[in-house]
C-alpha cells in the first residue's frame, strides 16, 4: 500500500464528484501540455510533467493539493514552462490547476 491511500486519508474521489472533475480536467490540460512538450523536444519539462496526467487522474484527495502545488511550481518568474512552451498548453493548465487548488481551498475550509 502506498502512502496516501490507507485509512483515514480522506474520502473517496466518488464521494467529491466536484473535485474528482477538476482533477480531471486538469489532467486533461497535462496530457496536452505533456504531448507539446514531448513534440517540442523539451525533456526537462517532459520529465518533469510526464507523470502529472496520471497523478491527477487516480490520486486521492489528500494528495492533490501536493500535486497540484507541484505542477503550479512550474510557472515560476525566472524558470517558467511558458518560456518553452505555447501559452495554448501552458495557460489551460494553470487555469485548471488553479481552480483545482481553489476546490480543495474551499473542501478544507468547509471541514469536509
């Protein structure tokens, strides 16, 4: 068993429809994100996104925020994936991470 996914690590992403969709709407925007990268050459942010899709597809809620932190990371003001890539893969994932992080902003606060 991975770390994460015992008991007590939340509830089911079926139980959080709202943000089992955001997660995959996300992982939407990675995919092409990863693909671009992947056509562009760009092994950095290859490697560094590759597994972004996938993560945000079957992780628990408890690790999205995590996941999601990591990828907006990415969007930094020195070293950006936007200096690499087009912004018509880089800005659909931002939005999306960002509203991703907003639902899990809003679960937290309302204690569910």
């Amino acid at each position: 068993m991975t770390p994460g996914h015992g008991l007590g690590s939340g509830p089911a992403r079926h139980e959080r429809p709202e943000l089992d969709e955001l997660a995959l709407t996300a992982a939407r925007a990675a995919d092409k994100l990863v693909a671009s990268a992947r056509e562009r050459g760009a092994a950095r942010w290859l490697a560094y996104f590759e597994l972004l899709p996938d993560q945000l597809r079957d992780a628990p809620i408890v690790e999205l925020r995590r996941i999601g932190m990591r990828a907006r990371a990415a969007y930094g003001p020195k070293d950006s994936i936007r200096d690499v890539l087009p912004a018509t893969v880089t800005e659909p994932l931002l939005d999306a991470i960002d509203r991703l992080l907003k639902g899990l902003a809003r679960r937290e606060m309302s204690g569910g």
